[in-house]
C-alpha cells in the first residue's frame, strides 16, 4: 500500500467551509459544517477519489503543492 499525501485548502465563507485540493481538479467539498467534519470529508473524497483511479488502472495522482503562512505585520 502507498501512502499519499495532498494539501487541501480549507477556507471559511460566512457559516460554510469550503475545501479543495490544488493537485486533485474538480475534487472540491463546500458544507455548512464544523471544520474538523469539512477535514474528515475531504480526506475520504480523496481516498475514494484515488482508489477509484487504481481500480481502473490508471496512473495515480502525485502531489506537487506544498503551503507556506506568512506572516505580516500592519502598521
């Protein structure tokens, strides 16, 4: 079994979360939700998302992003 990795971006727009993944297009989550369940269902899209592509022999998705926080201080 390999083990893959992928960033998801999770940001908060009035009651809901919405999270996608920059290396998975089209695999996105938007839900009223607390923030640990938004996390919890991306992280099971992505896990049927890439058994999926195994299952059907296709090759597997590489993550390529990576994040960085930057922090700036306003005068």
């Amino acid at each position: 079994m390999t083990l893959h990795r992928f960033l998801i971006v999770i940001e908060k727009a009035g009651k809901n979360y919405s999270a996608h993944s920059p290396d998975l297009p089209g695999l996105a989550s938007q839900q009223e939700r607390p923030l640990r369940k938004q996390k919890e269902r991306m992280h099971e899209a992505i896990g049927m998302h890439i058994r999926g592509l195994l299952e059907y022999g296709m090759p597997s998705k590489k993550s390529h992003s990576s994040a960085t926080f930057v922090a700036v201080q306003a005068k």
